[in-house]
C-alpha cells in the first residue's frame, strides 16, 4: 500500500526557523570516534543518533557530509559512538570544531577495536559500518554493534535549546 499526503508541503523553509525548532528537541550528546587509514584519529560530536534494530543490533548516526570524520568512515571500518556523561561538556565542544587539534587535550586511548575511546562517558558503543545512505547534507551511518560498555551512574549530557545539560535522572 502506499500511502499519498494530501497537504501542500511548503518548499522553501526558513533555515532559521528550522534550526530553533531542532535547538527543541532534546538529544543525548554522543562523540564518534575512528581512525583514518593513515592512523589519523577523527571524531566529531553529534546529536543524531539512534537505535535502529534488535536483530541485528544496529544504530544509526548521521554525519555532515562534509566532515573529515565521515570521510574516514567506509564500509567494513570500526567506529565508536561515545554517549557524553557530564562532565564532558568542554570535550564535546571541542569534537563539534573541525580540525586535529580536538585529541590534544582530551584524555583517551586505544580500545580493543583500535578506535579512539574517550574516557569517562556514559556509554560507548564499539560498532562496524554497514552502510552509509545519502541524507539531505548529512550522511546516516549504520553500524552494526559488535560491543557495549555502560556505565550507568555516569548522568548523559541533553543537548537542548542550544545548551548542553546533565540529564535529570541519574
């Protein structure tokens, strides 16, 4: 079946409007992480994420296609999705500029996949890309989860009306 609206779509949408419509939902702050071929670590923060299927388990996170983090991304390659705990606020700002500097002060180290893992988030999902599909200016990657480490006291970082917050439960 297929199913046709029957509105009038309205095509030339205020980026503005937009913008502060999305600043209104509120999102968990995560940080992807992966290194190039070269060994060159990448990472960018990131709002959209999110689960996609049980069996099997995968997430999706969408990335500006013009970021060097998802230039780094193909198919078969290893990335971690860091879900920011409090406390990590001065991080995901750094990981949301462009450029190499965003390791430097930022305490990490290798994970068991060979990805950059930052410490002291609330979560981290170790994954492999499956696919990567065109979105508008962004692309979605879809990663299949190969391991998960939770750590559940650690209260995530909301990214809501343009402020990054504690989530209120703990």
């Amino acid at each position: 079946m297929t199913l046709v609206s029957d509105t009038t779509h309205k095509r030339n949408l205020d980026p503005g409007a937009f913008r502060a419509a999305m600043a209104d939902l509120p999102a968990a702050v995560s940080i992807v992480t992966t290194v190039a071929e070269d060994g060159t670590p990448h990472g960018a923060t990131v709002s959209a994420v999110s689960s996609l299927s049980m069996t099997p388990p995968l997430v999706l996170v969408c990335l500006d296609a013009a970021s060097d983090t998802l230039a780094a991304l193909t198919v078969g390659r290893s990335f971690l999705i860091h879900v920011t705990a409090d406390g990590q606020q001065e991080t995901a700002l750094a990981f949301a500029k462009k450029g190499p500097e965003k390791f430097k002060n930022t305490h990490w180290t290798f994970s068991d996949s060979g990805q950059p893992r930052l410490a002291d988030s609330s979560m981290v999902l170790d994954c492999v890309v499956s696919d990567l599909l065109p979105g508008g200016d962004h692309t979605i990657v879809i990663g299949h989860i190969n391991g998960i480490e939770h750590f559940e006291k650690r209260r995530p970082i909301i990214y809501h009306r343009r402020r990054m917050l504690a989530s209120p439960a703990a």
